[in-house]
C-alpha cells in the first residue's frame, strides 16, 4: 500500500500568510435590510450606491451587479436578490467582504448600497514547486529528490489600474528553467464587455519525459538542454452578460529538442524530427452560475473549447480538438452537497506524434486513485461524483497582521466519491490502462479557507486494487 502525503510548499505560504485569489465564502452577514413600513410588496431602485473601493473603479463594481437603476425588485426576493449579488463581488476576487443594504427608501423607491472590503492585490513570494504531476509520484517514484524541485519567483499586481486588469510574472531554476510574463485587461471599452491580454515564456529543460511504457512516465537526463519552448500568445475575450464569458486565443509556439530524445524516440515530435513550429486557435466558452466560483457547493459550471491546432505552414502538430466540462453542484440537505461532474476530449486524427497524446493522469484530468498512472491517448472522458457533508467551520484569529486578514475561516468536508473514466489509443506501447473501463473510489476531507482555497486528504483505491492517501492542494471537480 502507498500512503504519501502531497502539498505544495508554495501553497503552503499563501494558506498561512496571505492568499492570492479566489474569495472568501461567508466571511460576513447576508444583505441586510432597513425596517420597512410602506404597504407595497416592490420597490424601484433609485440608486447603487458603492463604498469601500479606494483603488478598484466604482464602474467596475457595477459591471459585476445584475440590478441597474430603475429595476423593480419585489420585497418577497429581495433579499436573495441582494446577497446573490453580494456573493458576485466575492467571486471577482478583488474583495474580502462585502456587504449589501436598502437607504433612503422614500415611497415606492429606494437606493442599494455596496460596500466592500478590498484586499491586498501586490504579491511576490518564492517558488518551491515540485516539477513532477503530484506529490505522490514524486514521493514514491522519484524518491523525493531534490533535483526534480523548481525554485524561483513569483510575482503579479492584481487590479493595477483599478479596472480588474492583472500583470504577473515568474523566473525559475531548478528543474525548468523558465521565464513567463503576462497581462489581462478584461475591459477596453466602455460597455464592459471587450478584453483583452497576453503571455510570453520560455522554458528549457535538462531532463525530459521522452515516452510512456506501462502507463508510466519515462525520463532521460543529461547536461545539455534536452527540451526548450516558445510561447506567443494572445487572448480576446468577450462578456456581455455576468455568466457566461467567450474567448479566442490564438498562440505560436516552438518546440526543440536534443538529437538523444529523437534517438530514443523518433515519435516525440514525430517522423525523427529535433524542432517544430505551430500555430493554435481556439475557441472556448465559459459559463458559472454557482455560489462560489472557487469552491462551489450548489450551482452549474460549464466549460467548453474547439481548438484548431496546425494553421498553413505552421502546422508541426496538426488536429482538431473538441473539449467539454459541466459539474453541477446540488445542496441535499442542511450542510450536505453532491456534485457530479463530467469531463470529455476528442482530437481528429488520432495519429499524433507523442507530444500530442497526453490524456489522463496530465494536469487535472485524472481519477482520483490513479495519480500514479498517465493514460496516453487522443480521445477520452472522465466522469466523477462526490458527496460532502460540512462538519465544522470556525475561524482562528491570526496575530500581528491587520484586522481583516486576522480572522482565518475554516470549513472541514467529509465526503466520499466515485470516478471512472476512459482514454482511446490507436497504439500504446505496454498501456495496460488503454481503452478500457475505468473505476476509483474512496473517501476524504476537504479542508477550506481563505478565498475558498482548498487542502484534500483522499484515501483512494483503484480497479487494480492499489490503495493510498493522496493530498491535493487544488478542488477535484
């Protein structure tokens, strides 16, 4: 049996120092309202009044809220209405609290009131990130050496001009030596609905996963750089309403390595070649509609992307690719959740060189219990189920540093699961996990706290009857 425990150094910093984003659920009281003595069940809205936002833009506060002006709002849901968009500021991650209330009602008209909390947008903190899929493999099979650690610097600048906008960058050594910088501005006109943004990096690495045998990672080292990568990339982003966001993302990337990784495997970038170019096109939609946007225990999530990978003489990788996500989340009872949630990939063709075949086990497409595993293949889906149930929430006062920070909440979840899952391969090399059915299960704690970042504790088994307690520091679906 494998029992390891998995955790990131760097989120470790930002859980017992300052979190970066996401938001904090429940920190204060729902909307409250003015005593009301008026016989009328709606009211008009007069005004939106904001307060509290020294440096984020009191347009911005309002692009956020679904009440305008001259709305009508009926007593009966009033109040929903109000803590619904309350919870809204929350998931913009630009604000630790937020509050929401009716003034000057003066017949059947009234003003709303916003305040809000702002939190620290200027973080720079180190990186000590390990550079295998999960602590576990890294644990177990990598013998926990230090060689395979990348350490550097991260910094970004949330909301830099007050319009939401970010900049960020990171150096790191170690393992990958990379260089990454990047903006977004999600708002360029003055409808709120046009964005904008860019990354460029470049990575090199002296070690290199050249093949997969036995659905497992196989890796080759040497002095000289094995690997290096080129990213380009630019973002369109388009958002009418507060839901629902659209994206266009065109990215040029180029790709090197050494003559040893062609040597022992000629199909890494395909037919023996040492570099490729390649140009990427994607579109991709987003649509939340969920009580947290980093945690979410009731609502629906849907994500989707049609990618066109290979464009004129730009085409070293060449497919088309069709990718959906949808979790939907339900409240079962007081303090219980389920969620089910389903995850799906298709590439045409299925002929792929090895760099285009990454399918399970990569990133956070996996099934709970099989992190020690990859299945390589074009085409697959994922199918996960969870059921949690709140057993305590609390908070811990923090010493020295300033109020609003000082009070650290914390949720426990139980919970239990099931996942299972598929990958299509038109050839694999020993893949005992290939085109077959997939099963896990298991039970765990989540473990909940600023801006709803989250540890997982899973004990998880799998269809070959391996078992293991894994730790995550990310949510599983």
């Amino acid at each position: 049996m494998r029992t390891v425990l998995n955790i990131s150094a760097t989120w470790l910093l930002l859980f017992f120092a300052l979190p970066a984003t996401g938001q904090q659920r429940d920190t204060v009281a729902t909307a409250t309202l003015q005593p009301l003595s008026l016989d009328t069940n709606y009211i008009i809205v007069r005004n939106i009044l904001v307060s509290g936002n020294k440096k984020t833009r009191t347009s911005i506060v309002l692009r956020e809220l679904s009440l305008k002006p001259g709305d009508t709002v009926y007593l009966s849901t009033l109040a929903e209405t109000l803590e619904a968009s309350r919870k809204q500021l929350l998931n913009t991650s630009l604000f630790l609290n937020a509050t929401a209330n009716v003034k000057n009602w003066e017949g059947r008209s009234a003003d709303l009131a916003f305040e809000v909390w702002e939190r620290w947008y200027l973080f720079a903190f180190p990186i000590f990130k390990l550079a295998d899929r999960n602590f576990n493999q890294w644990w177990v099979e990598q013998k926990h050496s230090l060689k395979r650690v990348n350490l550097g610097v991260k910094a970004f600048q949330d909301n830099l001009t007050g319009r939401n906008d970010d900049v960020y960058a990171d150096v790191t050594v170690g393992y990958t030596q990379k260089f990454l910088l990047g903006y977004n501005l999600p708002y360029i006109d003055n409808k709120f609905r046009h964005g904008i943004g860019f990354v460029v990096s470049y990575s090199r690495n002296r070690e290199i996963n050249y093949i997969s045998d036995g659905n497992k990672q196989q890796f080759f080292r040497q002095d000289d750089f094995l690997r290096k990568q080129f990213l380009l990339g630019l973002t369109y982003t388009y958002r009418k309403a507060i839901s629902t966001r659209h994206q266009l993302v065109l990215n040029y990337y180029n790709e090197s390595v050494n003559d040893s990784v062609v040597l022992r495997n000629p199909d890494y970038l395909g037919n023996g070649r040492k570099d490729m170019n390649y140009l990427e096109l994607a579109y991709r939609l987003h649509y939340i509609q969920a009580d947290s946007w980093q945690y979410p225990l009731k609502g629906l999530l849907v994500s989707g992307e049609v990618s066109k990978v290979g464009i004129g003489p730009l085409s070293g990788l060449d497919y088309l690719k069709f990718r959906v996500k949808a979790t939907k989340y339900w409240e079962l009872a007081r303090k219980t959740y389920g969620a089910l949630g389903i995850l799906g990939q298709a590439k045409f063709s299925s002929d792929q060189p090895y760099i285009g075949m990454r399918a399970m086990g990569y990133s956070d497409d996996y099934l709970r219990g099989l992190e020690y595993y990859v299945i390589d293949g074009t085409s697959y889906f994922i199918f996960k189920s969870t059921l949690r149930r709140e057993v305590l929430n609390w908070k811990v006062k923090l010493p020295i540093v300033p109020k609003k920070f000082s009070n650290l909440p914390i949720r426990l979840l139980v919970k239990t699961y099931g996942d299972m899952g598929y990958a299509y391969a038109k050839l694999t090399k020993n893949g005992i996990l290939n085109n077959k059915m997939l099963y896990t299960a298991g039970a765990g704690l989540d473990l909940v706290s600023f801006y709803d970042t989250c540890i997982r504790f899973e004990y998880s088994i799998n269809q070959l009857g391996e078992k293991g307690l894994f730790l995550h520091a990310k949510l599983d679906m």
